[in-house]
C-alpha cells in the first residue's frame, strides 16, 4: 500500500504539521518546525472537492461519442489543480446523448479504480430548465424540456444510479411532486438555470431542493429589482449555494455580498470548468454547446458576442485564491467551502485532515501578491489521492 508524508501549514490552523499516511488513511498529524520556517512553508488542505466539471482537456462528457479512456483522462488530470474528488457534470441535451453519457460513466466507475476513487457522483444540470434567453444560458434550446420523472428514471438506470446531483428550474407546473420524489431517491435536487417565482421557490425547497447551482450566473441580464429569484434564493436558509468565483462570472462586489447574505456555511466553490479549459484563444466547436470562443482574457463566450457566458476555463483552486482576495473571508473558510463543505452535500465525511480520514491532500502556495489579471490560481505543489502522490509540480 501506499503511504507517504508531507509537510505544511494548515489552511485551518495556521498551524505547521507533518502529515503521514498509510493504506489511503491518515495515520498521523504532528506539529513541526520552529516560527522562523513557518511562514516558508507552503499551505496543506485536504484535496479538492468540484462538484461541477464538464471536461476538460478539449474533452467534454457531453460528446455523443464519450469513451471510458476519455473519462479516466479527466478524472486523472484533475490532480494537476488539487483536485481529487469530482462530480462530471452533464448539461441539457437529447436522452440518447445523456443516457450515452451517464452508460460510458457508469462503467469507467466500474472498469477503473482511478475514476470510481474520484468520482463522487455525476451532476447531471438540465435538460429541465428554463427555455428563455438568459437563464437558459448556453444550454441548447431544443433540448430542454419539463420534468419528466419516467425519463429521469431511464437516466438513473442508464447511470447505475451514479447521478448525484440534479440541476432543474421549478417553473413547470409539477415540479415540486418530481423534485419531491428525487429527492426521496437520495439524489441533491439544485435549482439553476430558472426564471421561477417566489412561490415556486418556496414549493421547491419545502419539496426538498437544497441547492442553488452558480447563483447569479444563468440568468436574465435584467432583472425587475424586486422581487426577484436571486433576493428569494438568497434569503432560504434551505439553501446552499454554489458560486464560480474565477473573476468572470460575478463581480467581486457580488461574491462579497453573497458571502454575507449567506453566510459561508451555506456557500460552495465549483469551477464549472468545460472542454475548453486552458485552450488558447479562438473559436471552438463543442458537443454540448455549439460554438464556443476563447477570448483573449481567459473568458469563455457563445461565438460572436462578448455576454453570455459558456462555461469557465479556471479551475477550482483559482476561486479559493479569488475569494480571499475579493471578500473578508479567510483561507480556511475559503478552502472548506471546496472541501468540507461540498463533501457534505455529497454526503461524505470528506474533506478534513484527521487521522483516520482518506489520504487526499493538497500543498499549495497562494499566488503573488498584487498577481496581475482578473484571478490567479493557486500554485499546485503536490496531489495525494487515496495515499497516492498523483501530481507533483518538480515532476511535472
Ligand atoms: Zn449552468
């Protein structure tokens, strides 16, 4: 078995520790070093938790053609950005190509140790959402629909009952018996992607929905100012939201005011990251959403305008290092919201450093002070997953 140790300072405690492990488990936890050294060492958090990635790589779990090797690929190059526990994400499109899907992903999980050790359940974001410019964001118009629970069930048994989490607007008429009976299936029922009112919001959460995805993003670009989904959203306790702090997608002002209204323990990091991630500027034809540009600052846009967005390219650790920069939020609180917390809606106990948890970790540095551009992600040292050094920067 594996085991190995390592070195650093505690994104909670600040304090310097050697971590050690054994067998994927973590064996021990010692404080070392003398105050001088301290402040040299690099950051030490449990690894990553991103419970929305598309692909990456130029590869998309959306692709008609989607293969097992593909989905080992992606599941593996994420040790490169810390993370080791993710959830593929597919958005809104026809049942061939969805069920196709969640078929190729529920036998990599079977066939490949690497993936099933990393895959903490698929994400599955539509095809039930709202039909209108703005907060149907890129997802394809002719492939959404309304709630279907006889579809959903052919999608869970397609998965092998891998789904996980359900992205859905509640607008439709129904909607909370369907969220109601996903949810008492054991799947997370999120809302995104919606126009739905104050009524139905409220029908959603007491039906059982527990998650806002990208709050603020997948919306109209005007809004009446009250009432509105984003000030209904924000005020249910019943809750979570998760937000793509990566310097595009919300202003730093909105991520601050969210933070508050929430509070951190209702808030999560997700990347968001799609096939395009770290692709060089142009014009790029996707599976799932038609073409796609690359614009010069990192953005990802729908081809020929400059709004709407089509997804993000910086991975999850650049939000960690956007939040601390943009709010007053510390770096422990910034680093449990992409592991403690998403772990817990995933119903892990994941994402904490005590012996006896999984030997997945992360050693970072935060980036440069005064960093110039829109985000600066973090400096990925090591990756340890499941008591395996899976990246290592002086190797790579
Ligand atoms: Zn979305």
């Amino acid at each position: 078995m594996f085991s190995g140790q390592m070195v650093g300072r505690r994104t909670d405690t600040f304090q310097a520790v050697r971590i050690a492990w054994s067998g994927g488990q973590i064996t021990g936890i010692e404080s070392v070093g003398s105050s001088e050294v301290v402040e040299e060492f690099p950051w030490i958090s449990p690894g990553l938790i991103d419970l929305q990635i598309n692909g990456c790589q130029g590869l998309a779990f959306n692709d008609p053609g989607l293969t097992g090797a593909q989905v080992e690929t992606v599941s593996r190059a994420l040790a490169a950005w810390g993370v080791t526990c993710y959830c593929p994400t597919l958005t809104t499109d026809s049942f061939a190509v969805l069920s196709h899907a969640l078929r190729t992903l529920a036998s990599a999980i079977r066939e490949s140790r690497a993936v099933a050790a990393r895959v903490g359940g698929v994400h599955v974001e539509g095809p039930y959402i709202c039909a209108e410019d703005g907060p149907r964001g890129a997802h394809p118009r002719q492939h959404v629909r309304p709630p279907d629970w006889d579809e959903f069930c052919r999608l869970q048994d397609a998965a092998e009952g891998h789904i996980r989490i359900l992205t859905l607007s509640p607008e439709y008429s129904g909607a909370d018996v369907f969220i109601s009976r996903v949810a008492d299936s054991g799947v997370v029922v999120a809302i995104g992607h919606t126009q739905a009112d104050s009524d139905q919001l409220r029908a959603a959460v007491d039906a059982g929905a527990r998650m806002s995805t990208h709050l603020g993003n997948g919306a109209h670009a005007t809004l009446r100012r009250h009432p509105n989904y984003l000030w209904d959203q924000l005020a249910e306790d019943g809750l979570t939201a998760s937000l793509i702090v990566d310097g595009h997608h919300l202003p730093p002002a909105v991520v601050k005011t969210f933070l508050r209204a929430k509070t951190p323990d209702r808030c999560i990091l997700v990347s968001d990251v799609t096939a395009m991630a770290g692709l060089a500027p142009g014009r790029y034809e996707t599976a799932g959403l038609g073409a796609v540009d690359v614009l010069e600052d990192g953005r990802l846009v729908i081809a020929g305008q400059q709004q709407l967005l089509a997804g993000a390219s910086l991975p999850i650790g650049a939000g960690i290092a956007n939040l601390v920069r943009f709010t007053e939020q510390g770096l422990g609180t910034a680093v449990a919201m992409a592991t403690s917390r998403p772990a817990a809606i995933l119903g892990q106990a994941a994402g904490r450093l005590e012996v006896g948890a999984p030997a997945d970790l992360v050693q970072f540095r935060l980036p440069e002070p005064g960093a110039r551009g829109p985000a600066g992600d973090l400096q990925i040292q090591a990756t340890v997953q499941g008591g395996e050094r899976v990246w290592s920067a002086s190797a790579s």
